[in-house]
C-alpha cells in the first residue's frame, strides 16, 4: 500500500485560502492513478502538454489572463520529434555512464570563440572539454567569419550529439581604438607622446597615431585628463588638443591590443560627457542582430545595458521579426548606469554577464567583487542565469597553468553559485584554450562537491517571481521539491518542461542533485544549457505524465545511463499532486510541468 500527500488547490476546497495557503490533505490510496485532477481550475492543472501529432497549426492557449497565447514552437517540435528517442549531450551522456548522476558539473561555461578556437576540430575539443556555450564577439572579425563558425558549431551539434548553444554579443557604443592598422599589437614606452585622433588616414598612418571610433572624443577629453586602455593595461595622460587630434603621454607603458576599449577619468572618477548619450544598440549592432535572427542563435548579449528599456525594445523587435524564434536576451552588466538600474534591467532580461572587463573600466575596481556578488544574487532572486565573465584565468592566454589567484577567483564564483562561467582571451586568442576550459571545469566540479559535502548552502531568500496564483504554485512545487531532493538525498530531480521556465525554477533552488530536464524543442534544450544544473534532454512527451516517467526511465536504463534498478519513489504530478510511494525504495524525484506551456 502507498502513502499519498495529496495538494489540493483552494478552489477546489471550495472555501476562499489566503493566497499562499495551501491545503495538504493526506489520504491513502492503493493506485498511482487516483488523482482529483479534475476538480482542479483548467490552468492548474494538465493544460498544456505538447502534442505529439505532426499538426502544423501553432497551438492557442488560454493564459491566465485569458489572452490567447501562440505557442508555436510545440508545433515545430512535434513536428520534428521522434517520439521513441531521447536526445542528450554526448559528453553528458559518457560522464552519466561513468560517474552516477550526483558527479555531473552544475556551472556551465562559455567559451569566446576566435582565432584559436574557430576551427571545426577545435570547437569540437572544446565541446568534448564541457563547453555548453559558444560565444562570438561582433566586435571582432567580419559576418562571414562569424557564419562560419555558426555553421560549425550546428554541425558538430548535428554531427556528434551535442547540444552547444550560440551567443552573440553585439559591440555596442562603447569608445574603443581602431584595428592597429592590421598589427597584432603595438607597445606604448613610457612617456612616449600618442595621437589619438577621429581624423581618417589611408595607408600612411603616422607613427604612435591610434584612429578613436567616437566623434566627439576631442570635444569630450579635456587636458590633464586620464586615458585608460583596457580599463588601465595602459595609461595616458592628455597633455594638449589640436583640432580632432588629441595628445597624450604614456604614464603606464603596455601593449596596446587592436580595437582595445578606451575610457577617460577626472578627478578619480569616469568622465561621462556626451559619450553617455550614445545609443545602446548602434546602427552596426542592429544590423548584427538582424544577423543573429537570420542565423538563429540562442542568445543576443547586449553590451553597455543603461537601461530596461533597451532590452524591452530589442526584445518586441526580435519578436516581430521572427514569431516562433525564442532567442534570449542577455544584458551585460559593464556600466555605472546598468548597476544604477540593476534590479529593472534583469527583470526585463532573460539573463546577465557580470562583464568584468569594462565593468572594471568604469568604477574602481575593488568595487567589482561587491558589485559581482550583488548582481549574481539580483539574477538568482529574479530567477534569470548570471555568467560571470572576463580574466578568469588571464595569465592562460599565454601560459599553461592558472595563476593561484586566478584559481581562488573561478572558486569563489562557483562558490557564488553563479550558473555560468566565460572564457574571454583564453578560449578566443589564448594558446591554451583547451587547457583553460579544463581548469574551469576541475575547479567547478570540486568547489561543488565541497560545498555540498560541507553542507555550506547558504539560505538564500528566494521571494516570489510570478505575478499569478498559478505561477505561486509552480514556484512552491519547485522550492519543496528541491528541498524534499535534499532532505532525501535524492540523486536526481526530473522536470518535463515545455518552455523552460519549470526547469528554471527548480535550477533556481541549487539542488544537491542534478536536475534532469526533458523538453521537447532542441532550441529549448540548448538555451537551458546555460542554467545551473540543468542537463537538458529532448524528448517528445504527452499528456500522460506517468507515462512519460515509464518511458523515460525505459529510454534512459536503455541507454545505460541509469542503472536498471532504479526505481522512482517521489512523484509530483501537474499542478496539484505530490504523491509520495513509501513502499519503493527508491531513487528519482520527479516534478512535472505545471502552468500553461511552462
Ligand atoms: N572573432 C575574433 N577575431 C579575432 N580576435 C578575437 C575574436 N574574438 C575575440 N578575439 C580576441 O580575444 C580577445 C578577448 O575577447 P573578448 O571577446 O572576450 O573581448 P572583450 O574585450 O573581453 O569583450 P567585449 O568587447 O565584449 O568587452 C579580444 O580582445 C580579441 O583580441
Ligand atoms: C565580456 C565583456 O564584455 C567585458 O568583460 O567587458
Ligand atoms: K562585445
Ligand atoms: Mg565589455
């Protein structure tokens, strides 16, 4: 005989529950199937399931507002799903066979793509290494390039079972030196006189001239002024101005790298003239996202976010020109007014970067830690991914080894529970790429195992993200479910998802155990690649929930990647039932989709 905890939605009580209050109604029950869900409200319970028919009509549903809403993207799956396979990363599936469940990494990485990395067997290296994303910079390197190296990764996902998502970064206004002409590099001595300069020479550029991209920079710098190359690498100091032409003396010798980031300090502090005025999204940056959308990436990561705005108008033109895309929208922290305007700019992102690099630029840079840690705290509270990027393991670009400090900083932003880490300069021109992505996936699998051996986790308040009763309800089943996980040891947590947004919030909860997570889009499934967590399955499933488990299991045991006698004990059903057999010893923990197309 099993036990049953069965979680009754109010409405269905008939007396009126104080929004938060659930009622738990322990009953006894002999079979698996005895659930009231038909006394639950349409929108808590089944309602939305992908269908596994091959009908091209994009399915309307009915939201909680009662606006229709055009899921479209469940037709195309089910289109193209097969319903008797399972799709996971090939990595995962090897480490699943070698290891169990519980010594899969949890923080995904990103890796710039450039030169060192851009060709087919070396991206291939970096995906068998645990790369989850591949990250291009619009700032180097022409369209064609970048399409090729798209074209790369879709083949190595095709070709060898992985599921390694795309990022683009746009470059954004910010003020930056020219190409160099061509040269790898160029070294500024000290006290040695530079021009910096909007005027345009041919092929007969003067010597130590660098050519700036904004227009107003003579207008804007004024004499005594400090120049920071790099956020500092090197430093100038203004010393007159002619016309456009702006010179300046070397104060901190340094290489100088092509189209490396300038900024302009007074008195300690950035100057911010009209240079803060330059749009977010230049004219060049719209044109790479129309790019974006035309290659189908899965994520667009915004550089010098000001405010919320700019990603609610990128984020309604990305929907306009593509209707069923479902591209994510990045807001890279890197600016005095993005941290201003934290709070309101995540919640309107599908996700930040901690971009450290010009970040550090902008304000001291014992400000980052504190700013890094707040806005990895800000992302996990709203419920959106948090990378955190730049200099991680700076000294790899040209050494093999990590500096023990660079070791103690990846540390502590695992430690942070960040969901992913990035690979700059090591990945994109180091000559270790290989190497560096090794070292983050060592120290993230062992500062885990650590903090999950120690027992450290901290007690994060998690508030509410949803607006509605039913997104409540999901978020409770998730938070209970994570912790029943804990409390039970568990080895891992099952979620069917349709858009994501369920495996979210229980990847939301940092679980002791890995969180399986079965969508039915790959573009889904590559977009849940970036989350803490989450190892993202497809897999086309139906209204059944149990049997979706029973398939599932069989798929997975089929596949060797769990072992034959596994049995799932804790079962949550839809919206509304916990059901909890206390005669199966036991091993999964399952929670199921919930909210409409959730
Ligand atoms: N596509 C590319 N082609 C050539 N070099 C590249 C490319 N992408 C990156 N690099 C090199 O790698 C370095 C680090 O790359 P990354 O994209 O992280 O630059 P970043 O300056 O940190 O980022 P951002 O410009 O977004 O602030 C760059 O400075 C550049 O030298
Ligand atoms: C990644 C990036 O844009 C930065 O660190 O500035
Ligand atoms: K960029
Ligand atoms: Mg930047």
């Amino acid at each position: 005989m099993s036990q049953s905890l069965h979680l009754f939605s109010p409405s269905s009580s008939g007396v009126a529950l104080p929004k938060h209050s659930l009622r738990f109604t322990p009953s006894v029950s002999t079979s698996n199937r005895q659930f009231p869900v038909t006394s639950f409200p349409r929108r808590c319970c089944f309602a939305i399931r992908a269908s596994a028919s091959a009908s091209s009509d994009p399915k309307v549903l009915e939201t909680e507002n009662g606006k229709p809403e055009v899921l479209s993207h469940v037709t195309a799956a089910a289109v193209s799903s097969d319903s008797a396979s399972i799709e996971v990363d090939a990595v995962t599936e090897v480490e699943l066979k070698e290891n169990g469940f519980r010594s899969t990494r949890r923080t995904k990485l990103v890796c710039t793509i450039g030169p060192a990395t851009c060709g087919f067997k070396q991206l291939e290296a970096l995906a068998v290494g645990g790369m989850n994303v591949a990250r291009i910079n619009m700032c180097h390197g022409e369209r064609e390039w970048h399409k090729a190296v798209i074209e790369r990764v879709r083949r190595l996902n095709e070709e060898k079972g992985y599921a390694v998502a795309i990022m683009m970064d746009t470059e954004g206004s910010e003020i930056h030196m020219d190409d160099l002409g061509g040269a790898p590099s160029a070294k500024a001595e000290d006290g040695e006189i530079w021009t910096f300069t909007v005027r345009a020479f041919g092929s007969s550029r003067p010597e130590r001239t660098i050519n700036v991209n904004y227009d107003g920079f003579a207008e804007d710098v004024a004499i005594g002024d400090e120049l920071l190359v790099d956020g500092g690498m090197v430093r100038f100091e203004v010393i007159e101005k002619i016309g456009p032409d702006v010179k300046c003396r070397c104060t901190d010798p340094g290489l100088l790298l092509p189209r490396a980031n300038l900024t302009f300090w007074r008195d300690g502090s950035l100057v911010r003239e009209r240079n803060a005025m330059l749009p977010t999204i230049s004219a060049k940056d719209w044109l790479d996202i129309d790019f974006g959308i035309a290659e189908g990436v899965d994520f667009i990561a915004i550089s010098f976010v000001k405010s919320a705005e700019v990603i609610n108008h990128l984020k309604s033109y990305i929907a306009a020109r593509s209707r069923d895309s479902d591209i994510a929208v990045i807001a890279k922290i890197e600016s005095i007014d993005s941290l201003k305007n934290l709070e309101e700019i995540i919640q309107a992102s599908d996700g930040a970067m901690v971009a450290r690099g010009d970040l550090g630029a902008q304000i001291p840079l014992e400000q980052v830690p504190s700013a890094q840690q707040r806005i990895v705290q800000v992302c996990r509270q709203l419920n959106r991914p948090v990378i955190v990027a730049s200099q991680l393991l700076e000294s790899m670009i040209e050494y093999p080894t990590p500096t023990r400090a660079e070791v103690a900083d990846v540390s502590e932003a695992v430690r942070q529970r960040a969901d992913a880490l990035m690979l700059s300069g090591e990945s994109a021109m180091g000559q270790f790429p290989d190497k560096a992505l090794t070292v983050l996936r060592s120290v993230s699998v062992r500062i885990e195992k650590w903090w999950r051996e120690e027992k450290r986790h901290e007690a994060m308040e998690l508030p509410e993200v949803g607006s509605s009763f039913s997104d409540s309800i999901s978020e409770e089943i998730c938070t209970s479910a994570a912790k029943m996980a804990n409390n039970l040891g568990v080895d891992a947590l099952f979620v069917y998802t349709k858009t994501g947004h369920m495996a979210s919030l229980l990847s939301r909860c940092r679980p002791d155990c890995p969180i399986f997570a079965f969508t039915t889009t790959t573009s889904v499934r590559r977009r849940l690649n970036l989350q803490w967590g989450l190892i993202p399955f497809r897999l086309s499933f139906s209204d059944d929930m149990e049997s979706n488990l029973n398939k599932t299991f069989s798929l997975l045991k089929a596949r060797g990647m769990i072992k034959s006698d596994y049995q799932f004990q804790l079962k949550c059903f839809g919206h509304g039932i916990i059901e909890v057999q206390s005669q199966v010893k036991s091993i999964c923990y399952y929670t199921g989709g919930c909210t409409s197309g959730s």
